[in-house]
C-alpha cells in the first residue's frame, strides 16, 4: 500500500520536476497601421483587420489553453487608416480605440513604432497613460530621457501557467534619421546592438524567466550591420538566451530559424500574423519552431465586431464627409513612368507654399485610384497616407541634381530589356503578385519647378539634365533654392538627401516647417468650386519632365508596367 501511495504521489509531482511535455504559442502582429475594423469605410467590402487576428488568436486559445497563448504587437499601430486618424487628431476628448481594442484583444505586451512616434507627443503620450491604466504594457526600451532613464517601459514580465515568459520590446533605432525632434522631444533612441543582448543578459540574471521574447520593431534587413533601421538580422546572428526574436516595420513576411531560437516578422495591416511555438520539457526549452500565417479576412470575431461598432460607424461618418471636387482622376502607379496627374498636384500643392521654387514628391500609395468627381475625407488617405509635415530645405542647384540622380536610380536601369527597376519576384509589402519593384516606390522622388530629362540610357550618375526653371528663367548649378519636401525625406528618409548633399545631418538647411502636407491638399480642394485638371498640370508651375530616348524608354516602360500589373 505505501508503496502505490509513494507511486502517486510521484507521478502527481512529475510535472513540476522538469518532465511534462507543454508548449507555449507566441502569436505577432506589427505594422497594423489602423487596420482595426474590417468593414470598407467606403464602397462595402471587408479587408484584413484586427477583427480576424482575434478570430485566429481565440481558435488558437480555445485549442490550446489560454495561458499556452502569448499575443504580442510590434509596433505602428497609430498612423496609416480612418481610424487612427481619427482617434489620433479628431475624437482627442474620448478614450483612444486602439488601447480599448487591444485590451478586449488580449495583448500581453505592445511596442511602439515609428510612426507611432510620428503621430506627435500628445498622441502617444495619451495613448501610453491608457495602455497603463489598463494594465498592458507598451514598451520601447531604447527611448532614454537625457537623465538616462527611459521614457516607456522596457519589458514585461508574464505568468504563463507554470512558464514565467519575459517579454522585452524596443522601438526603431532610427527615429532620428525620419522624424522632426519635436515628435520625439525629450527622448534619443539608442542602436538596438549591442543593447538587446546586453539587457537579455542582465534581465535574465535578475528575473530567472523560464522563456525569453524580444520584440524589436526594426526590420528584418540584411545582417551586414549597414542598416540602423533594419537591425533583426544584426541581433539575430549573434542573439543568446532568447527563443523568439519578433521583427517589424518592413512589412516583410519572414521566418529565420537557428538552435533555440527563431527570427519572426509577421508582415503588415492584419493579413498575415506570426505564430511560433516553444516546446518545452518542465520549464527547458527543447524545441523552437515559427512560421507566417496568411488570415482569412471572413473569419472574424463578430462579438467584438458588435462590441465595436459605434466607433466604427463614427470613423466612417468621419471619413466620408464631403470635402470638394476634382475633376481628373488619380492614379498613383501613372507616377511610375513619367509626370501624372497624382503626383502634378503634389508638386502644385507644394509650390505654392510661399518661397518654395522646387518641389519634391514621390508616389506614397503603392497602386491606388480616387476616381474624378466628389471627393470624401476617405480619399485623403490614398492620396496622402502619411501624417508628413512640409519642410522647405535650402540646397544649392548640384545638390538638386544630384538628390534627383540618386532618387532615379533607385527608381529606373536600362539593359536592354528593362527601363524600371523590378524583378521577378512578389511583394507582399505591395501586394505585388509577382513582378515587383527593387526598392520602395515611396522614394522615387520627382522634381516639380524644374524642366529637365532623365536619360535611360546614360550610366547612374549622369542622366538628369535640367534645362530650365519652370518658367523658362534659367536654373543654375551654383545658385540656391528652396525646396518643399516632406518632414521625412527632409529628416534623411529613403537617404535621398544625405546621397545627393553628402549631409549626415540637413537640419541646418532647414528653412521653414509647416502643418502636414495633407492639410495643404485639403485647404487646395476646398478652396476651388472644383479642381480642374488645368489647375494641376500648369507648366508654369510645375514644369516638365521625361524619360528620354522617348523611342527608347517608352516601349520598355509600357512592358515593364504590364509586368507590374498584369
């Protein structure tokens, strides 16, 4: 008989002796950027949101158990949809949806973002008092105060049945290289290496967790330790003591995998997640493996949806306020093969801010449409996604030339098959299904005040040829001008500037800063019974550019183009 009651007793303290087979799942999102519902403001439909994140992290929960569940975000929620506009600028006196959601959510732990910083101290900082108060954590352990203190919290410490899980998150290193100082007044955001692994070291020395996560939203980049903006690849080549290593900000899907650890990006807006399991014996991790999960956007929580729904009819009310007329219609991929509509009144826009002679502007909606007619507020956010203010930088004329020689050759090559720089290969950043762009078409930056060529055939360095002002005055390499851009590239976003002036740092060249560039569109629609295509395609104004040989160029722009979209 003593001998069974010894034998039970056993058996009931195996699991806490080290033996018990578990696993526990780390479910990511990143990039979210306001995709929070999944009913199309305008036009019906539904669209990845966070309602079906819900839907696959509850599936995944009622599987498993819910404390077998870790729900993390990396950042960029508070920038790039209706709703985080309008929570963010315009509903300032209610509670901010985005906490309220990731509270009902489930979220153990938050990172802020880029543009999470972007959306201004009076946003972030009533978000962060909320996400306090309703006990979840929003981290960015490289935001130190000039006492060397830090400024959001740097990680989380979480009961997960038996497993003490630590959860340590930083924000993008390179806020510095893209935001005006006054967006990130009182902070500097240090290099994520060596800090990560320095912190894992002290934190798990002190906090003896049975599982460590770190949530960096930098992108995956390349390991070669170029990129500050991209530094997952730099901590994961060399990480120890860590079993997931969550990544963001590139909108690139991607799995890494080495001994006990794993390298995750969950893409962007709500259309893939992460999804990683640690498989453990007791509290000893045996086994590490990831992947990327593509969501059903049908499959939603429809409880949450409900729960939600006077916010979202708010947003959409918001958001489909009459706001003018334009007669020509928008379409944002035209900017890739010459001057467009959509990028004319940019340029129109920008120059008539007063003392701006040159305009820089490039295409921010990868392939987006706003048909001519009554336009809503919800157009907006295709025409200008971006919460940018505008800056007029001053730069001598070479130094304008040579910003546009780097921004074209990022955008064009010419081998004799090919104008556009592209390969054969999707994008689910873009949603490009298979042909696809080498870099980011946000940076292919145009000239408006100017009248000049860009010559296909000639080697990097040597095809722009300004022949002319806008008005036909004379444009000279020596002299100065003053240049609109946005608050990002001005910062040094996409390396245009530091390319073509050699200046690290351009902030000296900085003439004025003015509201963000959408408000100046708004103003430009609401002050006209009707924008005419007329009023945006003055030469006068804005100038004249092409691709040349014409005979050269054009045939291989119409065929990369349908390549691009087919």
């Amino acid at each position: 008989m003593m001998k069974r009651v010894l034998f039970l007793l056993l058996l009931w303290l195996l699991p806490w002796r080290g033996t018990a087979q578990e696993a526990l799942h780390v479910v990511t999102t990143g990039d979210v950027h306001g995709c929070f519902f999944p009913d199309s403001y305008v036009g019906g439909g539904l669209r990845p949101s966070l309602m079906s994140v819900k839907w696959y992290v509850d599936s995944l929960r009622a599987a498993v158990g819910e404390d077998a569940v870790v729900l993390l975000d990396a950042g960029d929620c508070l920038q790039g949809d209706n709703a985080a506009y309008y929570y963010n600028y315009v509903a300032v006196d209610e509670p901010h949806v985005y906490p309220l959601l990731a509270k009902e959510m489930g979220y153990d732990a938050c990172v802020l973002g880029n543009h999470d910083i972007e959306a201004s101290h009076a946003v972030y900082d009533r978000v962060n008092d909320q996400m306090r108060a309703l006990g979840i954590p929003w981290l960015a352990g490289n935001a130190f105060t000039p006492s060397g203190g830090l400024y959001f919290p740097e990680y989380a410490l979480l009961q997960k049945g038996r497993l003490k899980v630590l959860v340590l998150g930083y924000d993008n290193a390179n806020i510095a290289g893209w935001l005006d100082e006054e967006l990130w007044r009182g902070m500097r955001f240090a290099s994520l290496v060596p800090l990560v692994q320095r912190r894992v070291n002290r934190l798990r020395a002190a906090l003896k967790p049975d599982v460590v996560l770190v949530v960096v939203h930098s992108g995956t980049g390349s390991g070669d330790g170029s990129s500050l903006e991209s530094q997952g690849l730099d901590i994961f080549k060399s990480l120890k003591g860590v079993q997931v290593l969550v990544c963001a900000h590139d909108h690139r899907p991607y799995v890494a995998s080495k001994p006990g650890c794993c390298l995750l990006n969950g893409g962007a807006r709500a259309g893939y997640v992460g999804h990683a399991v640690i498989r453990l014996q007791g509290r000893r991790v045996r086994e590490v493996s990831a992947e990327t999960v593509r969501l059903d956007k049908r499959k939603v929580d429809t409880a949450l949806c409900r729960r939600f729904r006077t916010q979202f009819e708010a947003v959409k009310a918001f958001t489909n306020r009459k706001v003018g007329v334009l007669e020509p219609s928008l379409r944002t991929r035209d900017a890739y093969r010459g001057m467009c509509d959509y990028v004319n009144l940019l340029h129109t826009v920008q120059l008539g801010v007063p003392g701006v002679q040159v305009s820089f502007a490039a295409p921010l909606t990868y392939d987006g449409q706003v048909r001519g007619g009554e336009l809503v507020f919800h157009d907006m956010f295709t025409i200008y996604p971006f919460e940018n203010q505008l800056f007029v930088l001053r730069l001598k004329g070479s130094e304008i030339r040579a910003c546009l020689e780097y921004s074209y050759d990022n955008w064009i090559r010419y081998d004799g098959r090919h104008v556009l720089r592209i390969q054969d290969k999707p994008d689910a950043r873009t949603g490009a299904p298979r042909w696809s762009f080498e870099q980011r078409s946000y940076n292919f930056d145009s000239a408006g005040g100017l009248c000049y060529t860009v010559d296909v055939t000639k080697p990097a360095g040597s095809r722009i040829r300004i022949l002319s002002m806008a008005d036909g005055t004379p444009f000279s390499e020596d002299a100065w001008y003053q240049v609109a851009m946005t608050s990002y590239r001005a910062n040094g976003g996409g390396g245009i500037i530091e390319a073509g002036t050699g200046l690290k740092d351009a902030s000296g060249r900085i003439v004025s800063r003015h509201k963000e560039i959408r408000d100046f569109i708004l103003d430009f629609i609401g002050s006209r019974a009707a924008v005419r295509a007329a009023d945006i395609r003055n030469s006068r104004v804005i100038g004249h550019w092409q691709f040349v040989p014409e005979a050269v160029a054009a045939p291989l722009l119409d065929a990369d183009m349908r390549l691009l979209f087919p």
